[in-house]
C-alpha cells in the first residue's frame, strides 16, 4: 500500500470518529428489542445496552451518551415502569459509559470494574482514531468497583460479572444472565463489523481471541449473545467471529515473521472472505493496523509503515 492510500485509511477512521462526537442526538432514536422474558437490548448510537427488568427495578448495562437519556427513558417506559437502579459498565469508553453521570444524577448506582474508573480520571487517548476525549465528570464515576467477578440476584435471574483481562482492553467486563441464558459481551464482540482493540490500555488480539474461547465454553445452542456492536447473536455467531480473528491474526504474523511491512500486508488484503456485509464502524484497514500492532509492539498512531525486521 502506498502512503497516499495509507492515509486514506487514517482519515476513514478520524472521520468516523469526528462524526461520533459531533452526532446530532436530536436525529437518533431508541430502539429496543427483546431477547427474552426480562432481558431487552436498547440500540441507539453507541454500545448496545442491555436491560433488565422485573419488579427488581431496571438495571442496565452501558448507557451510550448523556444527551441521549430522555430518550432511553422513554424507551424504557415501554417495558417497565421501574426506575433505572443499577447501571454496569463494560468498558470505560466514550460510546459506552457518557450516560453515567445522567443516569446517576437519578439515584443509579454506576458499577465497573476497577481499571475503568481509574482510566475514567485521566483523558481518553486513542491515537490510531485521531481522538481525545476529556476526564469524565466525577458524578459518572462508579460507586462500586470489581476486580475479578461479582453475582447480581436480581430480577429472579444471578447476573455473574466477570473480568476479561487483555482482550478488548484491560477493563473489559462481561456478563450473563444464568436463568435467562443470555450473555452480553460488551466490546469482546462486534458483529457485522471488524472490532477496534484498545492497545494502548491494555488490549490485545491475542487476548481478544482467549476471550472469545472463554464466552464460547460458557454458550449452547441456546445462549442469546448481546454484542458491544450490531444485532443480536448466539453461539454460532460467536465461533464465527472468532475464525475471523484467528485467521486475520495468523495470516497478519505469517507476513510479519516473512518481514512484510505494515504497508505491504494491508496490500496483501489479509481480511479477504471477510469483507462482505461488514460495516465501516471500524475500518478494514485499521483493524489490520491493530492486529499488526498488537502482534509487533508497534504503537497505536505511529506514523510510518516501515519494515518489522
């Protein structure tokens, strides 16, 4: 690849990610969908949420963007007329954790895992998007933090949370319903689109990929899977993804140990039989970058595509 088009490839993902932050939240609308008795998704413009209502109260898990609440208020009041209680972040990003502090200013309590709320005080960097995000305020703070895991009884089903170290990044929590059999994976999992790996906290694709090993032996046939992205999925979809990631990944550190540069493997095309019906959210491009980085220790951002010898 040539450098004219390795910028292109930049410029894709600092477009889309200018585009994030500058939404029109007046033209985005809340959809919710049900996966099964008490377990709902909200789609609207950032992480998938996930909902859990009963005579519990509501607990969600991600809440997208603050400016967005009215509006997953009242798609929330759809399927229950119970307040928000509890609010549980997967990650710490911006797309899935800036409803924090509206959703607290409303008695919820924000829970995350340890490493989210200490990246929550610092600003966010991600070099390879072309995007910085300021600290978040303190009322967005979790109250509550976990290490490895912690079980909800709530709702008449046990909600485990557990940690996924090193994969999507190093703050990464999972969930899953145990009575409802239904699982959301937060940024572990992005379907109908490539995924972005936060290297520079703590991801790697290696890590992604043992995750991904870890959600399957949790799954059968009837684990309905809520991703961090795109539609609902199940154990199929999960094994799907996860043979996309294994052969991206082996095909990118064949070129890597024949002494391919960054330029040269992206022209090699290593997502081919992928492409088709996946979406821009995070470019082809980049994520061969990210596999390339994970893989080399180069550093997300870095300019220049020269040989790893």
């Amino acid at each position: 690849m040539n450098s004219a088009r390795l910028l292109g490839a930049v410029l894709i993902s600092s477009f889309f990610v200018s585009n994030v932050l500058a939404q029109d939240f007046d033209q985005v609308q809340i959809e919710a969908v049900k996966i099964t008795d008490g377990v709902y998704m909200l789609i609207g413009y950032g992480g998938n949420i996930g909902v859990s209502v009963g005579e519990d109260g509501t607990l969600l898990i991600d809440d997208q963007f603050g400016e967005l609440k009215d509006k997953i208020d009242a798609a929330l009041l759809q399927i229950s007329p119970h307040p928000v209680r509890f609010v549980l972040n997967t990650n710490w990003h911006y797309d899935h954790a800036s409803g924090n502090a509206a959703f607290a200013e409303t008695g919820a309590a924000v829970i995350a895992h340890e490493r989210s709320r200490v990246r929550m005080l610092t600003d966010q960097r991600h070099p390879d998007l072309g995007v910085e995000v300021p600290p978040y305020p303190e009322t967005a703070l979790p109250v509550i933090t976990i290490h490895e895991s912690l079980t909800f009884h709530f709702n008449e089903d046990e909600l485990l949370v557990f940690h996924i170290p090193n994969a999507h990044s190093d703050a990464d929590l999972a969930f899953y319903f145990r009575r409802a059999n239904v699982m959301h994976t937060g940024d572990l999992c992005f379907v109908g689109g490539y995924p972005y790996i936060d290297i520079l906290n703590g991801g790697s694709i290696d890590g992604t990929i043992a995750a991904m090993d870890r959600l399957i032996s949790m799954s059968d046939d009837g684990t309905k899977v809520i991703p961090g992205h795109g539609p609902p999925t199940d154990l199929a979809g999960l094994q799907e993804y996860r043979e996309m990631l294994t052969t991206v990944r082996n095909r990118v550190a064949e070129q890597i140990s024949r002494g391919r540069s960054l330029a040269e493997i992206l022209d090699s095309n290593p997502t081919a039989g992928f492409d088709e019906g996946r979406d821009r959210f995070v470019p082809r491009e980049l994520f061969v970058e990210i596999v390339y980085n994970s893989l080399t220790g180069r550093s997300p951002g870095q300019q220049g595509t020269g040989n790893h010898r």
